[in-house]
C-alpha cells in the first residue's frame, strides 16, 4: 500500500514531498498509474531542479477523511519541518473531500507548506492561489457526490424497470451480456431444488436444519460450489425475490414487481412464513456453552460443537435444552451420537473420581478460593473464627462447580486438564 524511496537531487530551497495517489473512483480508470504518476513527476523535478526528499505512494481513496495513512502521515512530516512542499499529479490527488483539502489549506497559511506543484500548476500563500487550489478540490468532491447522486438514481430507475441490482440469489444466473445488466434467468440445475425446499418446508413442515441435512445428502452446491449453510437456508426461504417481488434497498420499504421469471408462486411463499413462523421460538437466552472447544469426538477427532433447542410449555414458558455434538468437520458422515448437557455433566462428574488434582494444580485454587469464603464469612457475616479450618474436598468441590459453578467457572475447571477430553458414543474420557 505505500512505499518510501529516497531520490538523490540538487539543493534547492523547497524540499519536496512526491505524492503518488492510485485513483479507486470508477471515473478515473483511464487516469496514470502511481508509477506513471511517480515517473513523470520525477522527470519535471529534474527538468525544473527540485529537491525530492521522499517518495510516497497510496492506494486509499481520497472521498473519506482522515483515512488515508500515508497522506496523514505526510501532513504530519510538514509540520515537523521534513519538508515543506509536496509534489503532485494533480490537485485532486491530495483530497476529494473538504476535510482533508481544509489540513492542506492550513498548512500553507500556517507557512509550514510554502508551495504545492502539479503537473501543470503552482499554489502558494497568496489568495488567488489558494482559491484556486480549493476550487480544483472542491470541484473534485462536487463530481463524488454527484456520481453517488446518479448512481442512486440509476440503482432506482433500474428497480422500476423490475431489475434488481446485485448478485442473483441461489436458483438464478446474472446475465453476462451489457445490454442486460442486472437481468437474471433461472438457474436450470438448482431452480427445481429451491422450490422443492419450499414444498417441504410449507407442505411437510420440514425444519431449517432437517433441510440443511437434505441438501447435505442430495450434494447441493451454489453455482460458487459450496453447500448452502443453515443461516443462508433461512435467508433464500424468507426471499420474496422467488415469487417474484423484491425491496431495494432492503429495510428501505420501497418494494418492486421483478421482471424475472418467478420459480414459486406467492401462495406457497405465505405458507412456507407460515410455517417457519409458527415452529419459531423466542431464544431466551444467548447461545454461550460450557463445554465446547474442551472436548474432541472420539471417532474423527472433529471438535464437539453445541447447540440449543426450546420447547413450547402449555403454560406458555419455554424449556432450553442443550446438545453436544461432533461438528464433523473432518468426517461428514461421523455417526457418533449427540448427547445432552446434564448427560454431559455426570459423565464429567464420574470423571473427577479418577483424575488427579494435584498434577492439575485444582485442589491450590480451591483451596484459595474456600479461604476467600472463610474471610467473608467471618468479615461480613459476623461467623466466630474457627481455631482450625476444616480439610478441603477439592474432588467434591470441583463436581459442585461441573453441577452448579458458572460457565466459566466450569470452563476454568477443564482448561487445567493436561490431557484432551474424548466424548465417544456419549462417554467422555481422557484422550
């Protein structure tokens, strides 16, 4: 991204900075590259004797202020005195925006930057020249802003002609051809199975999950080659874009009748909202696990991943239960069975009874954290001080946490194993 380069040059009084500034504007695609940039104004350096002490490149945009690093730091060498002059291609290098052309200006009316050459123009303390260094920069922003103006307005034209600018979603293909811009066609090979996804999810009352372990099966794969993941399962079954409306931008509220070709009608759209809406529940809590990064399957040696699932009650609460599971990361046809939390729990709890604490310096910590109690129930509560403090289970104490601690508690507690915990066929055990 930037590049410094000493350059040998005659003395003279104005030490120059060179700034080269690669343009990221779609506007000025045609304009030099930064080592064009950097070529040519070297040439003029050396036809009019300036002195360049430094050679500066950026890829950044100029439209933001304050964002671009090297032309910070370059302002910043002014006022430390390292030069006090900058060579440019042309004004609109230095800033497309007020905030950055306004560091300039206050650099030369502070006379720490006595002169800014281009190409073809000089700009010293004098007003005339500085009016004419913001005009060039503010002419430059005024062109910024009326290209977002007018892409805006094309962006939105194009949504009245049913044309919904962006990538194509899954069971459709962008047309390639300019006269077709943001035009789309159905997709032959996965169209039928994203309408088969909605006959399921709306006829069979299939989950988003028992979908994904469908897709998984038959080999699905986006036109990119990758399987579809759950969340973008959710995303296509909640598009509108399929039966043929869409909303630009999305959360704007403006909603348009798509000119492409609708691969369901909107009948089974509403049931598939239905459907997903009536087997939705409220997640009362975040998705945070005890055990997960602790422990390995003991089939593919894949990570035990978790999640939670909540079930309606009659009185109109909701109970959360919680899985472990291999992720199947390395094996996606692993078949060691999932296992609930409490499950989890007592086989971690029968596990302590043969795990040695003192090698994992446990029984120290419980020891310090039984004392800490001690004080506070002396302290706080008044409790009379024992003459001798009772012997400390730390086996006992560490099955109390597995049952009761906090999730970090008990993530602390395993962390001091030294050997990988190894859940196989719902038995856990040190691998």
């Amino acid at each position: 991204m930037e590049q410094t380069k000493r350059v040998e040059a005659s003395p003279a009084l104005l030490n120059y900075c060179l700034y080269a500034r690669k343009s990221t504007e779609a506007e000025d695609k045609q304009a030099l590259s930064i080592e064009s940039q950097v070529k040519e104004m070297l040439a003029l350096a050396k036809r009019d004797n300036l002195r360049i002490v430094e050679v500066k490149r950026e890829s950044h945009s100029s439209k933001e202020v304050g964002q671009r690093p090297v032309f910070n730091q370059m302002l910043a060498e002014v006022r430390e005195g390292k030069f006090n002059s900058i060579l440019t291609w042309a004004p609109d290098r230095l800033s497309r925006n007020a905030g950055d052309l306004g560091s300039v200006v206050d650099l030369i009316d502070q006379k720490l930057l006595l002169e800014i050459r281009t190409y073809g123009q000089k700009f010293g303390n004098n007003p005339n020249e500085k009016f004419l260094l913001m005009i060039l920069g503010s002419q430059a922003k005024l062109e910024n802003d009326n290209k977002a103006v007018n892409v805006k307005r094309g962006l939105r034209t194009r949504c009245e002609m049913g044309l919904r600018p962006g990538v194509a979603p899954t069971g459709y293909l962008n047309e390639k051809h300019v006269d077709k811009k943001c035009q789309v066609r159905i997709d032959l090979k996965r169209a039928p199975v994203i309408k088969q996804m909605f006959e399921k999810v709306a006829h069979e009352q299939w989950s988003g999950r028992k979908t994904y372990r469908w897709l998984r099966e038959i080999g699905f794969k986006t036109k990119s080659g990758k399987p579809l993941v759950l969340a973008n399962i959710y995303l296509i079954l909640r598009n509108t874009f399929y039966y043929g409306e869409f909303e630009y931008p999305v959360g704007g509220g403006k909603w348009y009748t798509g000119k492409h070709a609708p691969i369901i009608d909107k009948e089974l759209f509403e049931k598939v909202q239905n459907s997903l809406n009536e087997n939705y529940v409220p997640k009362t809590e975040s998705k945070e696990f005890a055990f997960t990064k602790l422990i390995k399957c003991g089939y593919c040696g894949s990570g035990i991943s978790a999640d939670e699932k909540f079930k309606k009650l009659k009185d109109g609460g909701v109970n959360r239960h919680v899985y472990y599971f291999c992720s199947k990361a390395r094996n996606i046809d692993c078949k060691n069975p999932a296992i609930n939390e409490p499950s989890l729990i007592g086989e971690l709890i029968q596990l302590m009874d043969t795990v040695n604490l003192d090698e994992l310096e446990v029984k120290t910590r419980i020891e310090q954290e039984i004392a800490r109690y001690n004080k506070f129930r002396v302290g706080v509560l008044g409790h009379k001080q024992e003459k001798a403090d009772v012997g400390v289970d730390a086996r006992n104490y560490a099955k109390y946490l597995l049952r009761e601690g906090t999730l970090l508690e008990k993530r602390e507690l395993l962390s001091c194993l030294q050997s990988k915990l190894t859940l196989r066929d719902k038995k856990i055990s040190l691998g």
